[in-house]
C-alpha cells in the first residue's frame, strides 16, 4: 500500500496536554454560555420596552383623567372657586377629592384653587368655629376613614405647593407680616389649622407628614433665603398658637422610636428633623410665654437628634489660628464618616447660635436658686433642669463646633454657678439624685455625678483659661476658693473611682477621641471615659493654679489608696496603676512619683547594661572652649551611646591634659562648667524674665546661624544629667517647661513673662467703652535687637479691628504668639534632643512646678542630719572622730543661705536630691587632708574635688578655726566678697 495523504498537512499538537476533543468542547460551552446570555439581554430588552410603554400610556391616560376631571371641577365650583361654599368641604362632596386628584403645584391655574380653597377653609372655621363638622358632617365618627384621608391629603399638598413655589413665594416668606392674605400665609396657616392638637386627626395627620418627608421639605422651605433675613413667617406662625409646644412633646415622648425616612446620604431624616426643630423652637423659646415643660421636651429632642449626627467641624479662622495641635495630635477621620450636606450643616451650626443657648438655659435654670442650700433637698424641677441641660449640652460638645458655645456658657449664662451648686449640694448631702433617663439618655443605674461633672468640667477650664490671677485669687470668681477646694475633693474622689476603683474598660483612654457621639456604642462607657478625660484636664489645671499660688495643700489632690502594690504595677504597662500615671499622675503623691520615674530610669540603665550596650566614650575638653568642643563630641554621639558612661578630660589652656581620673566626678564638673556656660543669657540663647527665669530667645537665629542645632544639644545635655541623676541648679520659666510637655499656654501664664503686656489684655478685656475707638488691629510687633517686624496674629489680620465681640480670642491670640508661637521651633528642637534620653511618658507624671525640681533638686530636701547619716570617710576620718563631731556641729549652726553654699561648693548644686541624700550619686565623703595634724595642714582651707561630692578636710583642733575656714572657702567659691 501507498500513502495517499497531504505531506504538508502537520498533525496539530495542544502544548497544554489537552485533546482537540476537550478543546473542542470548552469551545462549545463558551458559545452557549454567549447565547444565552444574548437571548437573556434580548428578553429583558423587551420587557424593558413593554414597561416604558406602560408607563408612558399610563402617564398620558392619568394625563387625560387629570384634564377631564379639571374641566368638570371649574364646570361645578368654578375656575376661581366663586360656587363653593360651605357644604363643598362635606363627606358627600366632589370637592376636595376631585382637587386633590388633579392638583398640580407648578400649574398656576391650581395653585391659585389651592389657595383660594385655603381661605374658604379658614374663613368658614372662623365663622362657625368648627373644623371637624365643616369636613364629616353630622356624624364623624362613620365618616371618620374618609375624613381623615382627605384632612391628611391636604395638609400635604398645602406644604408640597409652597415647596414647588418657594422661590416665587420667597418675598413672603422671609418676611414677617400678619397679612393674612398673603399666599405662603393662607397655605401655611391651613396647615397649623388642619394639624391642631386638639383635633381627632392630629397624629395620624402629622404621622403621614413623617412619613412623606414634609420635615425634609419644611428644611428647603426654611432655607429659602435665609441668608437675607433674620426671621421668617414660617418660624413665627409654628411659634404660635402654642403648636410648637405641643408637637415638641409629642416628639419628645416617640422621637426615639420614629424617625423620618432619609432624604439622601448627606441629608438624614433626623438631621432635617433637627434643622427644623430648632429653626422653629428658637422662635418660640424667645417669647415670654415659654414654659419650662417646653424647654425641658426641647433639650430632650435636641439630645436625641444631636447624638446621631457627625461632628460638625469649626469654621472660625480665630480659634483655628489659636488651637493650632501637632501634626501627631491631629485626629485621624474614621474609615465610615459620614458627611451631611454642607446647607444642612450650616443650618443645624448656625441655629445652634448663642442667642438660642442664653433662651434656652434661661428658660431652664429660670426658677433655680444660685445659692447653694443643703438644708433643703434637690426639688424634682431642679433636678430636671439639671439634667435636661446637661445631657444637651454633652451631645453638643461632642457634634457641634465648641469655641463659640462655650464663651456664652461660660460668660453670658449662670451654667457654672448652677452646675456648682447642684454639686456641692449633693456632695455635702453625700447624695447624687439619678438624673431622669429620657432626659439624659443614660440607665438609670448610672452614678448622679457623672452626667454634670461631663458639662461642668470643659466649661470651668475654659473660663480658666481666660480669667486673670487678680479675678482668680483675689476677686474669688468663678468660685470662691474654698469652694475651689471643695471642688478639687469632688474631682479626686470621682477619677479615683472611674481609673482605679471602677475603671473603664481598658483602652487608650489617654488618646480619647473627643469629636465621636458619645452614644454610639455604650453610652455609659463612652460618658465615663469622657469624664475621665475631662476631670484629670480641669484637676491638672486647678493644680497649676495652686503651684502659682497655693491655697489648697498638695495633699488635696492625692488619692488614698496609693500604696506600695500600686508603686509595683505603676511601672508595667497596660495595669490600671500605669493607666492612672499617664492620664491622672496628680493623683500619687509627689515623691511615689519620684521614686518611680528613678526605676524606671534604673531598669533602662541596668537592663542596657547587661546587653554590653552601654560603650564608654571619652571626652577632651578645652576649658576655654568647653561649650564649642562639647557640641561637637557629643553631637558625634548616637542614642545609645549618649546613654551609656561618658568620661571627661580636661586640657587646660597650654593645651597639656590635666591630672585625674574620671570616676564621675570630672564628669559631674564637666555638666557644671557646661551647663553654666551655655545657659548663660550672655552667649544668647536663652533670655531672662524679671524673675531671672531661663527661656529660649526668640531672636536666637539673628545671634547664632546653627541656633537650631544647639537648642537640640541643650535638651540632650539636660537629659543626660536628669539621665545620670546629676542636679544642676538652672531655673527654668515655667511656660518653657511646658513645652517639655507638649503642652500649651494661656493667658494666665503670660505674667511670668511679660507682666506689663498681661495687664494691658486685662485692661482690654475689662473695658467697658467701644475698644474700636482704640485702633487696634491682629497684628503685634516684635523688636530684636532693634529690628522692629509686624506680625499678623491671623490671616488678614493688619484689615482685621479689634472689637467688643472679638476682644477675647484677641487675648488669646497674642498670649498664644508670645508664650507659644514665638518660641516654637528652639523649644521644638530643645525637646527633640531632650527625649532622646528621657521619654514623654516619663516627664508627664510632672507638672511645670515638678519638673523644676527634677532638675535642681528641693530646698526641703536639704536636710544635715540626713547628709550626716550618709555620708562616707577616708583618710583616717570617721563618723565618730572629734573632727568629724565638730564639723556637723558647725555645718548645722550655720544658716541655710550658708548651708546651700557649702552644699553647692561640694557638689555643684545647692539642693539636695528629691528623696534625700540616699540617692546622692556618688555618695558624699569626707576626707582628711594631709597626713598629720601639723600647722601647714591646719592651715589649709577645706578643698573641694568639685562636682565629685568630696571634702577634703583638714583635722583643725577647733570649732571656731574650722567654721572660719569652712566659711571663707564656700563663700569665696559662691563669689561673695570676703575683703
């Protein structure tokens, strides 16, 4: 046999491994797949189609009915309604159900039936004074289905035709006018007349507005050129008639389980509900007829509504320019947020103004007495007050821009004073009433404290911040400072329970997010939290306020059950003791806190240590170029090896090395000589206040190009001997010691700056003229070194007069430019290089007044006989040689100005450790000098290795000889003069 076939025909082969078989089946499939979804797409095509052509027939059909029974109504009633009377608004008529089936608001030959339908109504009702027998006859009660329909039909026609109107109605409706024949007027008052309280169909007319969206169209309506007006007659025909009032009630007993439907994402049901509510209520709340039960179901909506809404962010360039935060502070938005429509927004901030907080507390704490009585128990209408105000203003601080709510909180209302009251009397009865659970929206269970502290606490901070140490401490305002005590026992004994004794549940409750609804999720948590958050805040101020000036011991701010168990967790984190070390250390007394902050730095040091990590680095230092060649090795130096030993040689100025080993004490004189020479005023980094206190200088930059790089060399070489516990005797302004802190500072802090300028703001801010007439503007003007510069305190400043209404963010302005603003970045970089060493959380257990002593050590701790007991001897000295006895005798009898000089001649400072001289690094020792006790020894003044903590002392014979030498050697090295 032969082959027949086609030699070029090459079998095909499928790389893949599957069969032409397979290959020809996966084909198969794919193109039924494709066919089916053809004759799907084909199907639905013209199902679509046949829809459309249903509804387009449909709409022509209702089209040609509307026509039809439009020309058979002008037919019967007449096109202008000239043959309806009385009997047309019965059961038995064709009337109102043949308008209702055609009526359309944009056609003008409707709208005016509409309209001429609405003053027939309100005419007849004033003549037979009458509604329910004008609409179902003889018998409501079997006409009542039908009634009800068409009563409701109506009423939302009437709000639906001056929606589609408004803009041809706006005129009239920002207008206040009692022409009752205007026609936003008719509409509207057939609304408030169909919608009557006291009418059979009122809640199931006003249940069918809810459901139809009429808050949603209310909202446009109210809108409509509000911008150029200030009133509108909406507002004041629902301000009438005592409607507000009751449909306020109303809301208040079932707005928790109704809510209107949602427009759209960014305008929610319950955000239009609230725009409208308090458009209205503002109106209604101005008359003189307000009742306290309208105010108490007002705030009680408001809460609700307020509660579910986003926070509203501020728009206010003073307050933005005066709250600027760190990067690192900034709040980072949620993954979910939502985002109302900006018209809303601004509707619901802007009606939320100060007029309608000062009605709104008025009306409330209206009948409440401003002086405290604990005779007399808590009324039932006090309490009321107290917890309608309270559970609004809470919700609102969390939603709404808080800058301008709380200056008329906290100085155009009695909210302080009244909330204090309440207080201290329930504190002194030992009896917090549960504030009412439809008010305050919290269980009933909840302690009575909590809910006022929550409102009280961010209020009386703010007037804190404003009012000057002569208001405070002298004038006794805010509150008395007997009451002020009172007030720091109420906050102790409150965070105590909330961090220790009932903690929250566990979460970074330091980094507390402020601007989230505090009711979303649990309530009862997320108020405790805020509480705590707020009490630690006022409590550290309060405690501030005393370190100016103490009226109140420190023992008042301290817990009871700090303990040696609370030492030990205090320095584990995540325990409650650690929690209350960050977010309240106040509450620890003052040397527990101490004793910590040194484990904790001996557990870096020893747990480094026994890694190897700790390197030994040596330092050659020129003593007339102590500050330059200091810079320059230590800058060299990474983080780990700054914490490791640093030895020191000196070379003097031949340029030869001098004698000496460095087992501390070098090193120790080095930081002396160091310290002195860069915190100098003269070298011009730091100036001084009239108090001789240390701050950075603003014109550090004009002085030194790299003044930058040394501030961040400063903090570094003050946490290194902090680091080492060596003290070194620098007084720091107290406003710079905050930026150790990230803390900023306020108005009364400037006095420790400049004391003239903090008078001219009190003198500002008291002044009782127009401060227009002054001519000032936000600018403020530098001088340094004789160059003068103008600085705008805000965008657009140098335009921008100050006047009565902004006199106070002005304060505030210039207090944040020069104690905050001015000194940023040398007080950045000081910090940066500071905790390098020593972490925040370390140095935040401190106030301003603490860490000044962290640094320099106590007068108090400068106790003899506690040096005496830990003192250590050489050369032949002991603690009980007749030396050594006449010595502490001497040292003793000398005063402490003296004492501090010799303490300063010894060891460089002159204070002693915080803890006392157990914790003196190296330990004090007393040496005898020279060998035998011959005259050439007994000549000799007592020697100091300086900064070493060593006395070499001579083995005088006498008390007087030894406190004469003593004397001339510590005296002469304080740099008195002894001729």
């Amino acid at each position: 046999m032969y082959f027949s076939g086609d030699p070029s025909t090459r079998k095909r082969v499928d790389l893949g491994g599957r069969s032409s078989k397979e290959r020809d089946r996966q084909k198969l499939l794919e193109q039924t797949r494709l066919e089916r979804n053809r004759r799907l797409w084909v199907k639905q095509q013209n199902a679509s189609a046949l829809i459309i052509q249903k509804w387009f027939r449909g709409r022509k059909a209702v089209e040609a009915e509307h026509s039809r029974v439009r020309e058979q109504f002008y037919g019967t009633y007449g096109k202008h309604c000239q043959n309806v009377d009385r009997h047309s608004f019965g059961p038995d008529s064709e009337f109102l159900r043949q308008l209702l089936f055609f009526f359309n608001a944009q056609n003008n030959d409707d709208f005016t039936i509409l309209v001429e339908t609405c003053r027939l109504l309100l005419q007849n009702v004033r003549d037979s004074g009458d509604i329910v027998s004008l609409f179902a006859g003889v018998n409501y009660s079997t006409k009542h289905a039908l009634v009800g329909y068409r009563v409701k039909q109506l009423a939302l026609t009437c709000i639906w035709a001056i929606y589609q109107n408004r803009k041809q109605l706006k005129d009239q409706l920002v207008t206040v006018s009692r022409d009752s024949s205007l026609t936003a007027t008719l509409l509207l008052e057939a609304v408030v007349l169909l919608i009557d309280p006291k009418l059979p169909w009122a809640c199931k007319v006003v249940g069918y507005l809810l459901q139809k969206n009429a808050f949603a169209l209310f909202r446009e309506i109210v809108l409509t050129g509000k911008e150029n007006t200030r009133t509108s007659i909406l507002k004041e025909i629902f301000a009438t008639q005592g409607l507000s009032q009751h449909y306020i009630h109303q809301m208040a007993q079932c707005v928790r389980n109704v809510l209107p439907n949602d427009v759209s994402v960014e305008c929610p049901g319950y955000a239009c509900l609230l725009g409208n509510t308090v458009e209205t209520a503002g109106a209604a709340l101005s008359h003189a007829n307000c009742s306290f039960e309208m105010a108490i179901d007002l705030a009680a909506v408001t809460t609700f509504l307020l509660q579910a809404l986003p926070p509203i962010k501020s728009s206010s360039p003073e307050i933005r320019q005066s709250s600027t935060m760190d990067e690192d502070d900034m709040a980072l938005p949620d993954e979910m947020e939502i985002v109302l429509n900006k018209d809303l927004e601004q509707q619901i901030a802007h009606a939320m103004h100060s007029r309608f907080l000062l009605q709104l507390t008025s009306v409330l704490f209206g009948g409440i007495s401003r002086v405290s009585n604990s005779n007399h128990g808590l009324d039932d209408k006090e309490v009321r007050a107290i917890g309608a105000a309270c559970g609004f203003l809470h919700v609102a601080f969390n939603t709404l821009p808080v800058e301008r709510m709380m200056t008329v909180l906290a100085f155009r209302t009695e909210l302080v004073q009244v909330l204090w009251n309440f207080m201290k009397q329930c504190n002194e009865n030992k009896k917090w009433p549960s504030l009412p659970e439809q008010l305050s929206y919290l269980p009933g269970d909840v302690p009575g404290w909590l809910l006022p502290l929550a409102v009280f606490c961010p209020v009386y901070k703010y007037m804190l911040m404003l009012v000057g140490n002569e208001e405070f401490y002298e004038q006794e305002k805010p509150l008395s400072l007997k009451d002020v005590r009172c007030l720091i026992v109420i906050l102790r004994q409150a965070l105590w329970h909330l961090l220790w004794v009932n903690p929250v549940s566990h979460s970074n409750s330091v980094k507390l997010v402020k601007n989230t609804s505090p009711y979303n999720g649990n309530p009862v948590e997320s108020i405790k939290q805020r509480v705590s958050l707020v009490a630690s805040e006022l409590l550290s101020q309060l405690q501030d306020w005393n370190n100016r000036q103490q009226f109140a011991p420190p023992s008042d701010f301290h817990a009871d059950g700090v303990d040696d168990s609370f030492i030990s967790q205090a320095i584990i984190d995540g325990t409650k003791a650690n929690d209350i070390m960050k977010q309240a250390p106040f509450l620890v007394p003052f040397t527990t806190r101490v004793k910590i902050f040194n484990s904790q730095l001996l557990a870096i040091r020893q747990r480094q240590g026994s890694h190897g990590v700790f390197t030994r680095n040596r330092f050659r230092i020129r003593r007339d170029h102590i500050l330059e060649d200091a810079y320059n090795q230590m800058s060299a130096l990474s983080e780990e090896d700054l914490r490791g030993l640093i030895r020191v040689s000196f070379i003097n100025e031949f340029g030869v090395e001098e004698a000496g080993i460095d087992g501390g004490g070098i090193f120790k004189d080095f930081m002396e000589n160091i310290t002195r020479a860069a915190f100098d005023v003269q070298y011009g980094l730091f100036k001084e206040t009239s108090d001789h206190l240390l701050y950075p200088n603003p014109g550090s930059g004009m002085i030194h190009e790299q003044h930058l790089q040394f501030f961040h060399f400063l903090g570094t070489l003050l946490a290194k001997a902090m680091f080492e516990g060596i003290l070194v005797d620098i007084p720091f302004a107290t406003f710079f010691l905050s930026k150790l802190k990230q803390k900023y500072n306020y108005l009364n802090d400037l006095p420790s700056l400049d004391q003239e300028l903090y008078r001219h703001l009190i003198f500002l801010k008291r002044y009782q003229g127009d401060i227009s007439d002054l001519e000032l503007y936000f600018v403020i003007v530098n001088n340094e070194y004789g160059e003068q510069t103008e600085e705008e305190l805000l965008p657009g400043g140098r335009n921008q007069r100050v006047t009565n209404d902004n006199v106070i963010p002005f304060t505030h302005l210039v207090s944040n430019y020069r104690l905050n603003y001015q000194i940023r970045l040398q007080s950045s970089y000081f910090m940066r290089g500071f905790q390098q060493l020593i972490k925040k959380e370390w140095i935040d257990m401190f106030n301003e007044h603490e860490l000044q002593l962290l640094i320099s050590g106590s007068l108090d701790s400068l106790d003899i006989d506690d040096l005496r007991l830990h003192t250590n001897y050489a050369g032949g000295y002991h603690s009980e040689h007749f030396v050594i006895e006449m010595f502490w005798e001497v040292l003793k009898g000398f005063s402490l100005e003296n004492q501090k000089n010799f303490l300063k001649f010894v060891t460089g400072c002159s204070r002693g450790p915080l803890l006392g001289f157990k914790y003196l690094e190296p330990v004090f020792c007393i040496q005898r000098a020279g060998g035998t006790a011959s005259e050439e020894a007994l000549d000799r003044l007592p020697t100091s290795a300086t900064c070493m903590n060593l006395l070499k002392l001579p083995p005088y014979r006498s008390k007087e000889q030894l406190a004469t030498k003593l004397l001339y050697s510590i005296n002469a090295d304080a740099g008195f003069d002894l001729s």
